[in-house]
C-alpha cells in the first residue's frame, strides 16, 4: 500500500541529500581483480569435486562404523546382553556396510577416471589427493572387520596397492610410463571386475540399506 | 563486445572476457555494496565474493534476465547476509561494552543533517533501508529491485513508501528546508 501523504518536494529534497549517505570512494578495481583471482585459485586448489565428497563421507562413515564396532566389541555383559548386543552388532553391521558399498563405489569411480585420464597421459593434480583419501579409507577397512570377508580382503589388498601406486605418481616426468604400469597391473588383477561385483559381497547379517526411492 | 558475448567466451575458458566482464560491472556492484555497507573494507569484501560467486556460477545463467539484474541479485545476496553477520558480531561486542559501562552517548539532537540522515536512514528496517538505498540514491528501477531481491514490484514500492514517511518523520527538525 502506498503512504497517502505522499510529497514530492520532500521526496526531492531527501534524495539530494540521500547522496551523501555512505558516499562510495573510487572503485579500487585492481586491487579487488587481484584479490578475487587469488581467491579463486586458491578455492580451485581445495575444490572438492562431488565424488571426492562422496569419498570423504564414506571415510568418515567408516571411521564411525569402527568406532561403534570397537566399543560394542568392548561392552561388558549386561543381564540382557543377548537383545542388546544384537541391536548394536545391527546398528554395526548397516555402518560397515553404507561405508564400505560407498567406499567401493567411489573407488570404482577413481579407478575409472583413472583409466581415461591415464590414457591421455595426463593427470589432474586433485586427482592425485583424492587416491590418497581413499587409500587412507582403504587402510581403515583394512583394519576393520570388512577385511574378514575372504572374497573383500583380497580386493582391498590390491586396491591400496594400486592407490598407493597412484598416491606416488610423480608430477611431471616419466608420469606415463607409471601410469601404463598402473593400468596393467589393474588388468592383470582384474580389480576393476572384482570391484564392480564386490558390492553384493559385502557383509551380510543385516537389511539391506536403501539409499533412495521408494519402491 | 556485449555482455552475452563475454559470456560466452568467458564460459569457454577465456581469462581476458572475465576481466571485461568485470570491468563493465564491478563499479555499480562496488558503490551498492559501499552504500548498504557504509566500510571500504566491507565493500571490497562484498564486491569480491560477488564476482567470484558469478564466476562459479555463470553456467547456470540462462539469460532470462540482464546479466547486470543477476549480478546485482547476487550483490544483495551477499552484502545483506554479511551485513547480518557484521551486526550480530556487533552487537555482542557493544553487549559487552554496556556491561561495562562505556556505551556510546547518543545525540538526538544532532543539528548536521549528513548525520542525522545517516542515523535515520541506518535506523530503518533492513528491507526497507535496502529499497531506499537502491532507489532513492543508487538509481535502480522497482524492476531491477524485484528482481534483485525476489520481491515483487509492489512490494518494493510499499516498502520505499514507508521507508520515505519514517525518514520524514524522523527528519522532521528540516522540514523547513523542504516546505521552502
């Protein structure tokens, strides 16, 4: 609704006077166009891209997923031990399997992303913090109790391996030769064929967990 | 070289069309971002998380609009979310400077009508200090208004209206100098 006491002559007057409210300095554009694409080197720099999210919660998840798996193991017996137990060991059981199906995913992803950019002979600086991330969450699931799954532990082997090998590669020369040796030993191992078929593999003993939809 | 050419050659990885690009608007994003802010630092600030933010996210500019109306969407955006952050932040320290005693004295009677137009204009609701200050000193249209900051035209002119009859209420003292 607009005021009913509307006045020109004041709202003329309250205009040229509103010219000095927090009167601008001169743009100081060269020193912002500095700042601004210092800034964004630096954010592309720490960018994470939306899988390497994704690795980074399955890591954390599994983090979790140890450390519920560790204290449960670790609970004296209580009087209704047997109801309680089975609940957490529930509770354990859909952490380790949410972390590891989404660790194997997006291991899967790199992997392949890896076979496409090593074919270029190139390979993207991020790419190389995102191996090592996995390969830390390699190394956890190794130690957790996913590694006592006979058809995982092997997998998981041949994984930190080739991350540890990607994790290593130098950043300049002699990059390609290192990526083809890579690529063999991933065909040699069939890793990328276990990996796609691991996911149904993993732990059993609990609901299958869905991630989206509703059927 | 128009606005929709730069983009198109900044969205195909050209460093010289985002500096043209920036060039053409960062004057009007810096005087908005200095008036609603009223601190070169916070200004500068404000007109740098800007750009980068249109940078990132120029592949999700459609063109409905003017670039300049999306720029500017974006300017309040992030000046009005970090004035909010400013003012909390204020706000404790000057809680902790009345609990001890040496808060500042405040002069009604300002006679200075620079000051006392500034505290009528920082006095007013956020909404409507925005309106004004991008109308009545900045020149935008009610459109450009709306759109920058997802209201409808009527309701930037409400709101200009009302911050208008505050402001006279409250700088009534020079009446004479607008009756004259």
């Amino acid at each position: 609704m607009i005021d009913q006491h509307e006045d020109p002559r004041f709202e003329q007057w309250l205009k040229d006077a509103a010219k000095s409210y927090h009167t601008p300095l001169p743009t100081p554009r060269e020193k912002m166009w500095a700042r601004i694409t210092a800034e964004r080197q630096r954010r592309h720099v720490i960018e994470i891209r939306p899988w390497m999210r994704w690795a980074l919660a399955a890591a954390a998840v599994l983090v979790i997923g140890i450390g519920i798996g560790r204290w449960t193991a670790h609970q004296p017996a209580a009087v209704n031990a047997p109801v309680v137990a089975s609940a957490d060991n529930a509770r354990s059981d859909v952490a380790y399997q949410v972390a590891a199906q989404q660790y194997l995913a997006r291991t899967e992803v790199l992997l392949t992303d890896f076979r496409a950019q090593s074919g270029r002979g190139q390979l993207d600086p991020q790419f190389i913090a995102a191996a090592r991330d996995l390969l830390t969450t390699t190394r956890l699931m190794l130690d957790s109790p996913a590694a006592n799954d006979p058809r995982l532990q092997p997998l998981l082997e041949d994984l930190e391996l080739v991350l540890a090998q990607i994790s290593q590669l130098p950043r300049e020369s002699g990059r390609k030769n290192e990526m083809d040796l890579i690529n063999q030993g991933l065909n040699q191992r069939s890793v990328l064929t276990r990996l796609r078929t691991a996911s149904p593999a993993i732990p059993a003993g609990s609901t299958p967990v869905r991630t989206q939809g509703v059927s | 070289m128009d606005d929709t050419q730069l983009i198109a050659r900044v969205r195909a990885g050209d460093s010289a069309a985002e500096r043209a690009l920036y060039d053409a608007h960062v004057d009007r994003v810096y005087r908005l971002a200095f008036r609603l802010a009223g601190d070169d630092t916070l200004a500068q600030d404000f007109t740098q998380e800007t750009f980068i933010r249109a940078f990132d996210r120029l592949g999700s500019f459609r063109g409905d609009a003017a670039f300049s109306t999306w720029l500017h969407a974006i300017t309040t955006s992030v000046v009005l979310n970090g004035l909010r952050k400013v003012k909390r932040f204020r706000q404790r320290e000057a809680d902790i400077d009345d609990a001890h005693g040496i808060g500042v004295t405040r002069r009604d009677a300002e006679p200075d009508l620079k000051v006392r137009l500034k505290k009528a204009v920082d006095e007013l609701p956020e909404g409507y200090r925005t309106v004004f200050v991008m109308h009545d000193v900045e020149g935008y249209t009610h459109e450009e208004i709306g759109v920058a900051l997802g209201v409808e035209t009527g309701t930037s002119k409400a709101q200009l209206s009302r911050a208008r009859a505050k402001l006279r209420v409250a700088l009534s003292d020079f009446a004479r100098e607008w009756v004259t």
